[in-house]
C-alpha cells in the first residue's frame, strides 16, 4: 500500500473527472472503450494469442471500473483510514506518568483533562510527544 503515488493518482483522476467516464462497447467486431467524445483506446485482441486478448480484455474490464469519482472516493476512504489509524495508535499509545511512574495510555490521560487517572497529576501529553521526537533523532532539543 505504502508505493502507491496516492498525489499522482489523485491528480490524474482530478484531470479526467469532468469527462464522461470510459465504457467497453463492441465496435465493428472491436473491443472499445468510449465515452461521449468517441472512442479512447481500443482493445486488440488477435485470435491468434487468446491469452494476451485475455489479459487485455481483463484490463478494459478494469479500466472500465475504474472511473475518476471511484478512484478520487477509494482515494478519500484511505486517506480517512490513515487518519482514523494514527488517532487511535496515538489514544493507545502507553506512556510512564512522570509522578507516580505508572503506565496510563493518552487516552486515559485525555478523559481525565490532562490528569493522570493514578495521581492526579497534571500530565502534559506535549512534553512526552517532545520527547520523542528527540529520542528518535527527529529534532535534537526542544525547540528545534
Ligand atoms: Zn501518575
């Protein structure tokens, strides 16, 4: 999932969204795939290679579905999980309450306003986000 260029398929559906999307027909005995304004590719299929007029067959099929509203909406949908996954790998993130040394969850923290459900204490989720970033070698100090 991690090498799809997410940008350069957004942006290529975002050029063809005000056209009509592409649809097989038969064309004089040829595979087409066409909208309004004619026919946009055509699929060659020689007798000789069904396989190879299998494959590109399959891949018209594919093409067919995979209109610039499908792919702009699966773009949205896993753009929306990303985001949903950080926030709860974020709320389920274990931390060591600075006080009372015990491990609460950011979650945990949060519902309790920025107290830790232990001691009571104030907890600054920041600081602990701070340092993370310098442990991981992201950023050398605070500050930076
Ligand atoms: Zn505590």
């Amino acid at each position: 999932m991690s090498n799809i260029n997410k940008q350069q398929l957004r942006e290529a559906a975002q050029q063809c969204s005000a056209q009509e999307p592409l649809r097989i027909v038969e064309y004089h005995g040829k595979m087409c795939l066409r909208n309004s304004g004619g026919i946009v590719f055509t699929v060659l299929r020689d007798s000789s290679f069904p396989e190879y007029s299998s494959e590109n067959e399959n891949y018209a099929r594919l093409a067919e579905l995979s209109t610039p509203d499908t792919m702009l909406a699966l773009l949205d949908e896993l753009e929306a999980a990303e985001k949903r996954i950080a926030e709860l790998e974020r709320g389920s993130k274990v931390i060591k309450c600075w006080s009372c040394q015990k491990s609460v969850t950011v979650d945990q923290v949060t519902a309790e306003d920025g107290f830790c459900p232990s001691c009571n204490c104030g907890i600054d989720l920041e600081d602990y986000e701070t340092a993370e970033l310098v442990a991981a070698g992201i950023i050398t100090k605070v500050g930076e």
